[in-house]
C-alpha cells in the first residue's frame, strides 16, 4: 500500500534552493538584458494582485469618508453652525471698528487744523428725556474741563458742557430748545441767534430781518459774541428761508452740521476761556 503523503524535502532545504535562485537571478539581471525585460513583463502580470491585495484598504477609506452616523453629522452639522456665528459676530465687530476708525481719523484731521488744543472723549450717555438734547461724556474735571468748554465732532459744532463731574461732564447740544448761540453767514457776515427747537436735524434763526442777505446753502459758523463759543467753527447750513411780505421777520431753518445723534467720539476745545466761562481748574 502506498502512503497518503510523500514527504518532501526539509524546510532548510527548501530555503537553501530559494536562496541559490535568488542568486542566480540577480547574478543574471546583471549580465543579461534579457531578464530585465522579463521582470518588467513579470510586474505587468502582478499588477491584478496589488489591486486586489489593496482592495480591504480602498474599502475601509470609503466607510470612513461616506459612512458615518447620524450623531457625527449632527455634531459636525452643530460646530460648523456655532463658528459660522462666531465668525460672522467677527465680521460685525471688525466692520464697527472700521467705522469707528474712520470717525476717529476725521476727528483727527479737524483737530488738526484748530489753533486750539483739544481733547477727545466719548460719549457714555444720552439724557432720557426726549425734550432735553444733553449727553454725557467720559471726561470730568480731573481732565481740566470747565463750563462753558465748547464741544465738536468732525462736521461742526455740537454745544457745550454745562456740568462738569469728577470722571464724567454733561454737554448741551445746540438744538436743545434752551440753547441760543450766536452766528454769522459765513458768506457774506450778517450775524443772529441760532436757537435749538428740540428736533437734532434743526435750528432757527430768530429775528431775521426780510430784507437780509441770506439764502438755502449758506454756512452758519460761530461769531465768538457772547465770549462762549470761539470764532469760526462750523454751526448749521441753511435749508429754507421764507420770506411773508406781512411779516418784518424772515422764518429762517438750517440744519447742524455736527452729526449731533451719530458721533460717538467728540472733541473738547481747549480755547483761551474768556471773562465770564465758569473755569474748574484740574486737580
């Protein structure tokens, strides 16, 4: 009876005769052309191999990059929501700072071509009654502010300070129904009384004669009579003049040239204070 299984030579001999050929292929890649030919047909035929042997791989990469639970989704889904948020508040605070900056850099060139010294400030309050046009800045008398300080934005003239505290003053704006300041045409110098009516987009003009040299478009500055205000700054343009020939007086409207209900920033005029300002000398 013949046995099942023929033994075949050891492991060892086995190894030794792989080994042998081994040698002798790359002894003969090295002498003969053609094997390095048939290695290379040799590769062709084993490239179905590595495509197969690769296949687990491209698998596992495919679960992974479409398969994904429900939670994960939400999860990613939720985070992605959460920074476009922040991201977008981001965008909104840089585009206020921008703002911000150009507000500054035009109270920077207003300040620049002042013969007086100025300070800036910002303003930290609105008074909450509507029929009183005041707000409250943050500089006080350790700042070496004083009643009657002349107050501006970039475009003109906003009032003055009325209070002065320790850290914070308190400014009226010139279209406060109690303000009264005078002015001149810059055109031509005809002066009178520019009054608050309580409304930020308004003044009138009081007791102007029907026969006076004035029209829609002329500038309002400040005449420094009354020893408050200094000569000069930018108060109002002209917006309507109307003229009843029963009337003595001209109804006289002109519109602040300080953005009186926008500026944020303000600038405190640090200008010779005349007989009669209530000085409050810094401690």
């Amino acid at each position: 009876m013949k046995p099942l299984f023929v033994k075949g030579p050891s492991i060892g001999a086995r190894l030794l005769i792989l080994s042998l050929l081994a040698l002798v292929l790359i002894f003969a890649g090295q002498r003969f052309g053609w094997v390095k030919d048939l290695q290379a047909n040799l590769s062709i035929v084993a490239t179905p191999f590595y495509w197969v042997s690769d296949i687990p791989t491209k698998i596992s990469e495919w679960g992974d990059e479409n398969i994904r639970s429900r939670k994960t989704l939400i999860s990613d889904n939720e985070r992605l929501s959460a920074e476009s948020l922040l991201l977008k508040a981001q965008v909104q605070k840089l585009a206020s700072l921008e703002a911000e900056n150009v507000r500054l850099r035009e109270l920077l060139n207003s300040s620049a071509i002042l013969d007086d010294s100025v300070l800036v400030a910002e303003m930290v309050g609105v008074s909450p009654d509507p029929l009183h046009h005041q707000i409250i800045v943050n500089k006080g008398k350790k700042d070496g502010l004083y009643v009657g300080q002349p107050v501006i934005d970039a475009l003109g003239l906003m009032g003055q300070i009325i209070e002065v505290g320790p850290l914070q003053s308190r400014v009226l704006l010139i279209t406060d129904a109690a303000h009264a300041l005078p002015v001149q045409i810059n055109r031509n110098g005809v002066r009178s009384v520019a009054e608050g009516v309580g409304l930020f987009h308004e003044v009138i003009l009081q007791h102007v004669a029907a026969t006076t040299d004035i029209k829609v478009g002329d500038l309002l500055v400040s005449s420094g009579l009354g020893q408050r205000f200094p000569v000069g700054y930018p108060v109002a343009v002209v917006t309507e003049v109307t003229i009843d020939p029963g009337q003595a007086f001209a109804i006289v409207k002109a519109k602040p040239s300080a953005a009186l209900n926008r500026s944020r920033h303000v600038l405190l005029v640090f200008s010779n204070r005349l007989e009669g300002s209530e000085a409050v000398e810094p401690e």
